[in-house]
C-alpha cells in the first residue's frame, strides 16, 4: 500500500504520527501482512478511551519487561506463561538468561570474541576446500542427471555456480559504539539495546540489500540456506569437534560437516529453494517436463514417508514439512521478550 492507501485502509489511526515516531517519517510503501487485525485494531483504537490504552501498553511493558525487573515480575511471569500455560515445572538458570540476553543484544561482539578463541584460519582454508568439493560433485551429478532437460540443467548449474557460501564470520561485524552499556542500570540495556537494534534496521530500509549481513550468530551451533540471497552459512559454533575438526582425518570431516554442506546447498533445490533462481527472484526456471519429473519422484518419497509408524496406528504425514527437514539444532538462540528481540532472517536451517 502507498500512503494514502494506509490511511483509507485504517483511518482510525494517526498514521503520519505513528510513522514519524517509528523512524518511517519519509517511508511511502508498505507491507500490510495483516490486514483483518490491523483494521479492527484500527477501530478500538477509535473506540476505547486513551487511559485504557495507557494502561493496555503499561501492562505489556511490564510483562515483556518482567525478566529484566525485581524477581516479584518475573516469579510472576514464569508462573503464569511457563508453569500454568506451557506446564514448565522450573526457571531456566539465571545465567543462562543471562547469556541468551548478551547474545540477543551484542551478539557479534561476543562472536567476534568467540571467532579469536575458537576459529582459526586454518578451518576457513579447509571449509573452502570442503565446501568447493561438494559442489563440484553436485556438479557432476546434475551433468549426469537422466531426467532432467538441457534448459532446466542448465539452470540449475547456474544457481549452483552463483551460490554463496559464508563460513565462521561475517566479513565486517555490527558496530555497537552507539550502544550504551550501564552496568548498573540492566532495565535501561534492555531498553537501549531494542532501540539500538530497531534504528540499525530501519537504517538499512532505503538502501540495496547487504549481503554480508548474517542471519545467525558466530557461536550458534547451526547452519542455513537463504533462498533470497542464494547464500550457506555455516557459524564458527558449528566449525567445532565433532562436526569439523581440522586435524582429523578428511574422511572424518566429509562424514559430518560434510553430509551437513551437502544439506545447505540441497535446500537450494528442495520442493521451496527449486522455486528461487540463481539471483535469488521466486522465479519458475523449469521446464514444465523436469518439473513434472521432479514431482513425480518427490510423491514417490512422500509415499515411502507415509508408510513409516514410529508409533502403532500413528503414520508420518510425508508431504509435512516437518518430515522433509532435519531438526534444528538444539543450539539456535533462545528467543529473547519482545521488548529486546532482535529480527535476523534465518531461512533453512539445518
């Protein structure tokens, strides 16, 4: 929607005011993901009087907020959102807390830190290595591919070809200077650490894409695909025993961090990534007789997926997506409250 096709859209609303203040003053498009919510919303804004609203933003400051108050907020939050709603019996320990904050609000500080200690460049040299022999079996494959016409295959090499593969860090790290940090004062942090992250965002809005920006943190143990920027990433956390090792043996490497390379760059040509082209547009580059060779021999997965009962009478769904992606591993990002959450795009993750 332009503008003026915001405020038709919801009248109700101080649209210029809201925008200014969001740091959006001059910004003349815009995405509206939700547009039931946002127009009811719309109109209790219109109907329900300002110290209602007062006290309806008070009360979600304070809640959002309650890990970083005195421990009467946050016994109270945990009893209610963990405990009673989700049947946690107890609190993570503080420090944990603790990390997962520091890494939501000055993660590349600590992964430039964690990169020194643990990623030497030594791994970098062999990850380049690895990740090049990968591709240029995967190259080979698609060459020696039976199903698959000219046109289509030579599309897929260039997808292949222009992929993008970041490994351990990214090449410039988020300037924090501007950030202040009270040692004293761990409310305000919290505070000035989500306003940091929000302007740092909204900075980048009228400018081309930056593609040495990262969706994942140095020392998370993870990896992934993004479709939009054709680019595998794989964070110095992951580049560790027993997934990579650059005194092992090669053999012990391509088993592991291997089989996960190999993973990353799939996701390029699954059932969603075989719907981007090689800039990363959602563009269809298939020739309608590849395409219909390819679905016919995901059905047949979906199939041999349908069969499988870990549990007696209780079948996997094979076209889930939950059935054609690996789990995620268990040392992705805790998520942080909102009033300090950080927005990274993380595409497919291992």
């Amino acid at each position: 929607m332009t503008r003026a096709q915001l405020k038709s859209f919801a009248p109700q609303l101080d649209w210029d005011a809201f925008l200014a203040a969001q740091g959006l003053g001059a910004q003349q498009g815009f995405i509206v993901q939700e547009k039931s919510a946002i127009a009811e919303e719309a109109k209790l804004v219109a109907s329900q009087p300002v110290e209602l609203w007062k006290d309806y933003v008070a009360f979600h400051f304070v809640s959002n907020a309650a890990n970083f108050l005195p421990k009467a907020f946050e016994d109270a939050y945990f009893n209610f959102y963990a405990k009673t709603l989700r049947g946690q019996a107890v609190q993570r320990d503080r420090w944990k807390r603790g990390v997962s904050f520091v890494n939501g609000a000055l993660g590349e500080a600590v992964g430039q830190i964690y990169v020194e200690r643990h990623y030497p460049p030594e791994s970098d040299r062999q990850m380049g290595e690895l990740i090049a022999n990968v591709r240029a079996a995967l190259k080979e494959k698609i060459d020696n591919n039976g199903w698959m016409d000219a046109a289509t295959k030579a599309e897929a090499q260039a997808k292949l070809a222009s992929f993008d593969p970041r490994t351990g860090h990214p090449v410039k790290y988020i300037n924090y200077t501007n950030l202040k940090v009270d040692r004293g004062d761990l409310l305000g942090n919290v505070i000035r650490s989500g306003k940091f992250e929000e302007e740092r965002q909204v900075a980048m809005l009228p400018k081309p894409v930056d593609r040495t920006l990262w969706g994942m943190l140095p020392q998370t143990n993870n990896a992934y695909y993004d479709p939009s920027t054709n680019q595998i990433t794989f964070p110095a956390a992951i580049l560790q025993p027993p997934y990579f090792d650059p005194n092992a043996d090669p053999a012990a490497n391509y088993g592991s961090i291997g089989a996960t390379i190999g993973h990353e760059i799939g996701h390029g040509f699954d059932d969603q990534g075989r719907l981007y082209d090689a800039t990363g547009l959602l563009r269809d580059w298939w020739t309608p007789a590849s395409a219909k060779a390819y679905e016919t021999r995901t059905a047949a997965l979906v199939k041999q997926y349908n069969q499988y009962e870990p549990l007696p009478g209780m079948r996997i769904k094979g076209s889930s997506p939950l059935a054609r992606t690996s789990a995620i591993s268990a040392g992705s990002k805790s998520p942080m409250p909102p009033i300090a959450a950080t927005s990274r795009n993380m595409g497919n993750r291992r």
